[in-house]
C-alpha cells in the first residue's frame, strides 16, 4: 500500500495538495476534540490514552493496505510479501479480500496478532501463510501448496509512516538452505535482526527494490526477528500460538466456530491509523483503501464495538471512542468519516448510545460514559433540530456553508436514503425530499423513529449512572414524546407499523425489517408484539423461510431484484430485529431466528472463509452480487446473536 500511495503521489500532485490538505483538516479537527476532552475530564481521558496505548504495540497485521504485510509498532517496520509470476513478469505487491483476481483464504486470526494464519492463491500460486510471536518476536512460516512453478516470493522490509529507524541491509545474506542467514538490521530505540532461512539465490525484483530478498516459491521459507531460529524452532512456536488459539475458541462449546469467524473478521479488519495515531477497526480493508486509508461508518462501526466488547475489552473502548469522538466538530456521528473526505450533510442510525449502555453493562467502567455522555446527548439533541418531520422524524440531508459538489454530487434524496444506512430500499421509492425547509424525506419512518425511542431510552439510562438527573428526565420525556408519535402508524388492519407519507398522510405498505424496530423500544404492548411477530415476521410469504430476513418483503415487486437493500439479506437487520424479540417473552421464536442466522453466517465461513456484507435471500450465498464486500465485520452479527443468548444479563 505504501509503495503504491508513492507511486500516486509522485504522479498526482494537485490531488495530493488536496487530499493532505483535507487529511490535516480531519487531523487537526479530531486532534481538537481529544484535546478538549483531556481539559474537561483528564481521568477519563487518561484511562483512553492507556488502551490506545496498549493496542498499538508489537507486531500485526496493522497496514491498512495489505494483509501480506506485517508492522511492528510503535516503530513501524513493516516486513512485506510480494509474488512475482515469473513467466508475466507480473507482480502482486498488496492483497486485500476482494482484491481482483486474488482468491484468499483468512483463516485465523488472534486478538493480540500473536497468531495469524491465511491461505493466498494468484496466478496459479498457492501458499499457506502463518505469523506468531514470541516475546517481542516475529516468527513466519510461507509454505507452498502446489508446483508454484512460475511463482517467485519477494520478502521486502521497510519503513512505514516516518515512525524514524535506520534499516540496514547485510552483505552475507545467502547462505545454505538450512543454515539461517541475517538479512537485515533495524536500528532504532533498540537493534533487531532479521533472519531467513530457504533463500538461496537473489531475485531480479531487487533492480526495483534494493532492500529486497527473493526465492522460487515452491519449497518453505521462514523468518524470525530477534535472533536466528530454525526451521524447527519456528515450527513449534507457530503450533503452540495456534493451540492457544484454539484453546480459546474451545471455551465457546457448541459456539466455537461462530466465535472464531466474529474473532477472525475482527481482528483482520484492525488497523493502525498513522494520520490520527490510534488503532481502529473499519468495516473492512477494501473499503478503507477505496476512501484514502481509512473509513469509519457510524453504525457499522457501533456494532463492531459491540462484538469486540466478547472479543477484546480494549478494541471495544477504541472504537466506540473514535465513532464518537467526530461529534465535537460535525454536532454528531456523520454518516461516513474517512481519511479523505466527511459526511457533514447527514448522519446514520443512532445506535451508539445502546452500544454504549452494554459496554457499560458489561464492563462497569464509569469512566467511559461520562466521557462519552455529552458528546452522544449532543447527537441526540441533533435529531429533532435538523430531521424534525411534524410530530415524527425523518430522515434527510442538510445542505451547509462550503458543501464540495464533488463529494455531494448525488441528490438530496439519495443522501437521505444514505443517512437511513439502507441506501437503495424500495421502502424509498417515488417518496419526495423536500428540499427547500426541512430537508428530508416526506416519510414519517417507523425504524428512525423506533431506533431514536431506544437511544433517548439508552441515554437516559446512563445520565442515572453518571448522576445527570436533568438530562436524565429530558430524555425520558423526549423518548415518550416520540412514542406518541410512532403509536399513530399503528395500522389495526395491518397488523403492524407502517411509514406514512407526510405529504399526503398515507400509509406506506411496503415492509423492511424496520417495521419490526418498535419491538426495540421495550414499549410496544404485548398484544400488539404478538400480532406482528405471528402475521409478518413468521409470514413464509414476506420473511420467514429457510434464510431470513429478506431486506424487503418477499411480496414486494422489488424483492426479486436482489440487489443491495433490494431483497438480500442484512446482518444488522437481523440483529437489531432480534434485540427487539428479546424484549418480550419468545424464547422460541428467538431460538429459531438465532438458528437460521447462525446456519447462514457458517455456510460462507466454512466453506470459503468468508463473511460477507450482505446474502442473497433465496440461497444464503454472499458473493453472488459483485457489492457484497467478502470479509466485511457486520456479517458476523448474524452469529453473535447466539453468543449474547446465553449471557442473561442483555437479555430483557
């Protein structure tokens, strides 16, 4: 990723005035809020730095760019694989999951990246790819898995994000096979070799990169950082990390593999980001490269917070801060912050103050919701001052000062369907936007409305922790305000919330998984709840089947269309219709629609290693459809529903 970002940079440079330009801006901006905190709570703060700190240090996968690339921090040096095809002269310098014509395997990987395993195959080369640590080691393991005949490994160390180091390249760098030979030797704080063993001979790539070392890649190679290790030695440190792995997946029983994919896509998905210095988790390589380096978007990343919280205590709080902490500058969490650009027009499903309930809940770290508070009441109050529809919500997009028609080139509407997170549902078509007073759709929707009751219901919850009574009993009167609202689109014939145009004061009848949100608010009668579960949810004509739930209707005209939010299946959707099932008494029904999700998040990663951003209704097949990311981090909420089932204490 390196390599390439200087290769665009020497040959863009009125683009990369721009895009340093914006990057300092979201720097200096994101720099602005910690500052602030750290003047207004220096505890609070204080304990944030500590796990940012803790999360960036050893060795990981931590470049965005590349998962061939493995990077020590805080130093920075990164060791590098590349393949060349011998016979094209062809070379693969970074490999993502979804990379065009890369097809990658990543098997394992552990919290700390003490363990890594994946499986690569391009151009007819396939090899087995294992890291482990030891100490303040790194240990790898390329074996082939095939002839590899026309393959050739190129193993590059170098420096990443002017972290300083003096990288030295030794002269007596081949020697016999078994014999391990010093490659190189990184100054910096401390002095650090790196060593080879199955490099024989010098590969043409170093006419293009001096510092680089080359072999066929059709028998093994290992490296070992510190000190020479043997074939042997390296072997049983890479078995023991795995067997520790493995250990902690055992402790899930029945759940182990649903654990080891949310773990695996997780911990794949952690990143160093060297602009703003910390350690983040965006929903996936692919996209993060696509935006500039990284991306995070708002609800996608809440629930990956969510899911760290049973996977690393510390990844959780990393997240959830970082989603958060944007609100100081934009007033809440946009809908898109990437390294290049920020979604200042509109936000996304307010679902952060929920997720931090739960860490809370879980955790009991009061420090970390009155760190948090101001900023999500801030959000909160947002809501009703800018999306604020009649009596009810809706979403929209905001025009202000400065708006880049180059990043807002698509129209209003479209930005608003955007901010719901459903960016093309046919729950939107032929709704007007109104774009002249309040700027948003002419819809009355049941899920913002649902998903905002929640979040004052949430927040309200930990002002009472924090000792905020005012705020406390502001947002319990707003979240019964906003009730009142959703009970009239009640349909009594229905059987269901409907959306209701607020242009001609319609009901709308096209059914999402949204229309099951009030079951999320805890406030829905019992009666009421029945009816929608029995005639809708479990109705094999609109949702039920063998893969649930469609993202529309299966009696929707557009749900053949299986396109995007056009009738496959979504993770979230699950998941949150879920968490609304809990609040009322359906072990049964939960069980079953735990079962059906978990069945199809284990059918991908199984099979292929895969966790996909999105399942096509009818097959439960992911990559299907050329816009479902494979290795996406929301995926895995169909499996952690089974997984917080068993902890009693989130279940109401």
């Amino acid at each position: 990723m390196v390599v390439c970002c200087l290769n665009f940079l020497l040959t863009n440079k009125p683009i990369v005035v721009k895009y340093y330009a914006v990057a300092f801006f979201i720097w200096g901006c994101l720099n602005l809020s910690i500052q602030a905190w750290a003047q207004q709570m220096p505890s609070a703060i204080k304990q944030y730095q500590q796990v940012q700190t803790k999360l960036a240090r050893g060795w990981n996968t931590w470049n965005t760019g590349s998962v061939l690339s493995q990077v020590h921090l805080p130093e920075g040096l990164a060791i590098d694989l590349l393949l060349k095809d011998t016979q094209t002269g062809e070379y693969l310098k970074t490999a993502l999951a979804g990379s065009p014509g890369v097809k990658l395997s990543l098997a394992k990987h552990s919290n700390t990246g003490d363990y890594t395993c994946l499986v690569l195959e391009w151009h007819k080369i396939r090899l087995k790819i294992q890291s482990a640590t030891t100490g303040d080691d790194l240990v790898m393991q390329i074996e082939p898995l095939g002839p590899n005949s026309n393959g050739a490994l190129i193993i590059e160390p170098h420096m990443l994000w002017g972290k300083g180091g003096v990288l030295l390249r030794k002269e007596n760098l081949y020697l016999k096979e078994e014999e391990p030979s010093t490659a190189y030797a990184f100054i910096r704080s401390r002095r650090t070799g790196i060593y080879t063993t199955g490099i024989t001979t010098p590969d043409s790539y170093q006419q293009q990169a001096a510092a680089s070392l080359g072999k066929r890649a059709d028998s093994p190679v290992t490296i070992s950082t510190g000190v020479a290790r043997t074939k042997e030695e390296i072997n049983t440190i890479l078995q023991r990390a795995e067997q520790r792995l493995q250990v902690e997946h055992d402790r899930y029983g029945a759940d182990s593999a649903i654990y080891e994919a949310m773990q695996t896509v997780l911990n794949w998905n952690l990143v160093y980001d060297p602009s703003n210095n910390r350690v983040i988790s965006p929903v996936s390589r692919y996209w993060s490269v696509s935006r500039g380096g990284y991306v995070l978007f708002c609800w996608d990343n809440y629930f990956a917070a969510w899911m760290l919280s049973e996977v690393d205590k510390a990844q959780a709080y990393a997240n959830v801060v970082e989603t958060t902490a944007i609100i100081d500058e934009a007033g809440f969490v946009p809908n898109h912050n990437g390294a290049n650009d920020i979604s200042y027009d509109r936000s996304q499903p307010p679902i952060g103050s929920m997720v931090v309930k739960r860490l809370y809940e879980k955790f009991h770290d009061k420090w970390l919701v009155e760190l948090l508070f101001d900023r999500l009441l801030k959000w909160n109050r947002w809501w009703p001052k800018h999306r604020q529809n009649g009596t009810y919500l809706s979403w929209g997009s905001s025009p202000f000062a400065g708006m880049d028609s180059s990043i807002y080139k698509e129209s209003p509407m479209q930005r608003a369907m955007w901010e719901s997170g459903l960016d093309n549902s046919p729950m939107y078509d032929h709704v007007p936007f109104d774009s002249i007073k309040k700027h948003t759709m002419e819809l009355a929707d049941v899920g913002l409305l649902s998903l905002y009751i929640a979040d004052c219901r949430a927040l309200a919850s930990l002002a009472r922790t924090i000792g905020r009574q005012k705020e406390m009993h502001e947002l319990t009167q707003r979240a019964q305000q906003y009730n009142k609202a959703l009970e009239t689109l009640w349909s009594e014939k229905d059987g269901i919330y409907l959306n209701k145009r607020t242009d001609n004061n319609t009901f709308s009848h096209r059914l999402s998984p949204t229309n099951f949100y009030p079951l999320l608010t805890g406030l829905t009668d019992k009666a009421r709840a029945e009816r929608m579960i029995k005639e809708h949810l479990m109705n094999t004509t609109e949702f039920w089947g063998d893969y649930i739930i469609p993202s529309i209707a299966k009696s929707d005209n557009a749900y053949k269309d299986n396109n995007y939010w056009r009738g496959r299946i979504w993770a979230p959707m699950n998941f949150l219709v879920y968490l609304g099932l809990c609040n009322y008494h359906v072990k049964n029904v939960r069980k079953e629609f735990i079962s059906k999700s978990e069945r199809l998040l284990l059918q991908s990663w199984i099979q292929e290693r895969h966790i996909f951003e999105n399942y096509n209704a009818q097959t439960g097949v992911g990559g299907d459809v050329t816009n479902s990311d494979p290795f996406y981090h929301w995926g895995a909420l169909l499996g952690f529903m089974a997984i917080i089932e068993k902890d009693t204490k989130t279940i109401n």
